[in-house]
C-alpha cells in the first residue's frame, strides 16, 4: 500500500534544514496546502511564536539559524507551536508555498519582498489576544517569561493578563535553546555510508544509452555534500565509476561502523511489461521477503549481480533471520527517507509519482548490520522522468531530499 502524506486533519509531516551553513532555512512541511491566516503570531521578550492548529507527527525539534533559533513542538492536543527565538524579528522571512512554511533570516530582494507581504498577510489575519494572554510558554521554553506575552495586535494591551503562575527566571546570558544544543551534539556524531547502485561493467538500468550508474552517482555525491556540510560523516561506497559487488557494499557500511545505509538507483521495467512506459514515481524499500509481485521483480532487477549466491530457499530463510528490530527502523527510515525525496523534488514537479515505501528482498541491504533502505529516484523506461533524471535541477531536489530524509530519521529516533 502507497506511503501516504494526505489527510483532512492538518499535520506537520517533515521538518528540515535547508540551504548552506551560510543561508540556512527550516522548511516545515504539511500534509496539505497552508495559508498566512491559518496562523495566529505572537510577540515575546525573546522574539515572537506562530500557533497553528495542526498536529505534529514528529518529535520536538530545534534548529539554529545563525543566532537565532528555531523550535517547532506540540503545543496541546490541537496547537503547534513554532517559537523563533532572536534579536531581529524584523529579519525574519515567513514564506508559504502551497503546503511548505520555509522560515530564515536575511535582508535579500526577494526576501524583502517577501517580508513585505507576509506583514500585509499578518495585518489580515484575525489574532485572539485572550489566547495570546493566557499562553503558557514557559511549558515550551523554561526561560521564557510568559508576562511578555502579547498579541500582534493593537487591542492585545487591553486585553492581556498575567499567567496565574510565576515565570522561571531565565538562564544569565543564556541566548541559545539547549535542546537545539544537544540535538546538534548528538546528530554530528552520526555515521552514513551512501551507495550509488552499479558502476563500471555493470550499467544498471540503460535507455537510449543513458546509464542508471551515472545518473545515481551524480546524487549520491550532492547527498554526500549537502549531509557533510551540515556536519556528518558520509562515506561512500563508490565515487567514481568503477564496479564493486554487492556484498562488498555492506561489507564496507559494516567495517564503517555506519548508522544507517542508503542505496540509490533508478528503477526500470522489461520491455514486455504492460506499465512499461507509463510506470513513473519514486520508491523506497526495505528489505523483506517480497510481498507483492512488483517489489519481487524490482528486486530481482537490483540483485542480479550476485543472484547465483544462494539459490532461492537459502536466500528466503536467511531474510527471516534477520533481526526485527532492525527491519521496523528500516521501515521508518524508508517513511523519512521517501517523505523527504517527495516533498523536495514536488517544489519544481508537483505531480512528481508516490510509488510508496515498500519491502522487498533486496541482497545489497541483507548484509548490512544497520537500518538501510534502497531508493528508486525514478524510472528510466518513462520518457518524462528519464528527462527529468538527467536534469541538474531534479538531481539536486533528490539529493536534498534524501539528506533531509536521513537527518529527519536521526531526529525522531535519536
């Protein structure tokens, strides 16, 4: 069954970091489009706080923008809460496209601009001062004093109170969110090791004498770059075009002592098939014994190299023992990493396919001994994402997309 990110409640599906170490964004995604007036905001001693009805599928999580910082949690049952903590409100850029909330910093044109609509946007929307006056920040952020609560509203003076409990003094000097502190200690230690598929003799996938192998080599070394930049240790498997077979992959994610492996490709499909030119869309699997046939020929694409390892039994009974454990945070690492390719590459092509978050016995995956997922960034045998596979602009989009993926599973699980 297709991995699916729409509902009619509105929640907040993946939150990510974007952009350089120069020019970071957080990007909070949601399950269907947004608009201005579906937030209320709030001005506070220590910067200002948006409200959102919506529920947060994730865990907690804080983000430093410069000197700034970014925390987005559940708030209460029906409230999230996104706090920026900063000195320069004024400079904050709160730009909505369709179901994306990107926030950061900077004084750029197009930021100007966009600033300026977000304050006219703002001035529209409705603001309750009785719910700005009776918020308990404190319960978000210990060194925020909720007296400083108030509304952007002229009105909010008159109408706000003090909360019944007394405000914890803040930390001297302390100008920085501790969690997002940790949170950045903690990740920063991570180990990734990234597989482009193929490589060398073996082609992979190849139309129009367009090869899988370079294709996937391409966005596995914007991954790498875009997970070092923020910090990470990447290795991969292969950087240049040469062939290495498929137990040697795990091989080297094992002697890397990785936290997690991810293998890219490109899928494909035989000649004879019915879909054969109209399948399209981006895949992630975990590996299973097949559940369905589509996964099973998929599968059986991608292990052809070492296919005379084990004949069919041996392989089926070594995949039932593989741990659980580390097949269910495979599975979530797959939901984050398929999310994350998605709500990415539909920023340029919104009518980008979700071929879903699927199982399936895939060999390069079975002798890793960390949570490791194998991609599908898209179809070769379809004309349209074979045009868009070659494009810089969508191998970048995928790239992003699996780093944010990756960092997102970090995040949750860590």
């Amino acid at each position: 069954m297709p991995f699916l990110l729409f509902s009619a409640q509105l929640k907040i599906t993946a939150l990510n970091a974007t952009g350089s170490k120069a020019n970071y964004a957080v990007r909070i995604t949601f399950n269907q489009n947004i608009k201005q007036s579906d937030f209320k905001k709030y001005t506070i001693k220590a910067g200002i706080y948006y409200d959102i009805k919506a529920e947060l599928t994730l865990k907690r999580r804080s983000f430093k923008l410069g000197n700034n910082v970014v925390t987005i949690a559940q708030f209460n049952k029906n409230i999230s809460r996104i706090v920026i903590e900063t000195k320069s409100p004024k400079n904050l850029n709160f730009n909505i496209n369709k179901n994306v909330l990107t926030l950061s910093f900077g004084d750029s044109a197009d930021s100007a601009k966009s600033s300026a609509k977000t304050a006219k946007d703002t001035a529209k929307s409705k603001i309750d001062s009785k719910d700005s006056a009776s918020s308990p920040i404190a319960n978000l952020f210990e060194n925020i004093d909720p007296k400083a609560i108030q509304a952007d509203s002229k009105d909010s003076a008159k109408a706000a109170k003090p909360a019944t409990k007394p405000a914890q003094k803040p930390t001297p000097k302390q100008t920085e969110s501790p969690k997002a502190t940790t949170i950045d200690s903690k990740l920063k230690d991570k180990i990734i090791v990234l597989d482009p598929g193929h490589g060398g003799k073996d082609c992979g996938a190849q139309v129009n004498r367009i090869c899988e192998k370079g294709i996937v080599l391409n966005i596995t070394k914007k991954a790498r770059d875009i997970l070092k930049e923020r910090g990470y240790k990447v290795f991969l498997t292969r950087s240049n075009d040469k062939y290495i077979s498929l137990t040697a992959r795990t091989k080297f994610a094992n002697d890397k002592n990785a936290d997690v492996f991810v293998s890219i490709h490109a899928n494909a499909l035989d000649k004879k098939s019915k879909n054969y030119k109209t399948m399209n869309g981006i895949e992630t699997y975990f590996l299973s014994t097949a559940r369905s046939e589509r996964a099973r020929k998929v599968a059986e694409l991608e292990n052809k190299d070492d296919i005379e390892v084990m004949n069919y039994f041996s392989k089926l009974s070594f995949l039932n023992s593989i741990n659980s454990q580390r097949l269910l945070a495979s599975n979530k690492l797959a939901i984050d990493v398929q999310s994350g390719m998605l709500s990415s590459a539909r920023e340029i092509y919104r009518n980008t396919t979700d071929g879903g978050v699927r199982e399936g016995p895939f060999w390069v995956l079975a002798g890793a001994l960390m949570p490791s997922v194998l991609v599908e960034v898209g179809y070769m045998t379809n004309e349209g994402d074979l045009k868009k596979l070659q494009t810089k602009a969508y191998q970048d989009k995928i790239a992003l997309g699996i780093a944010n993926g990756i960092e997102s599973y970090f995040v949750k699980n860590f």
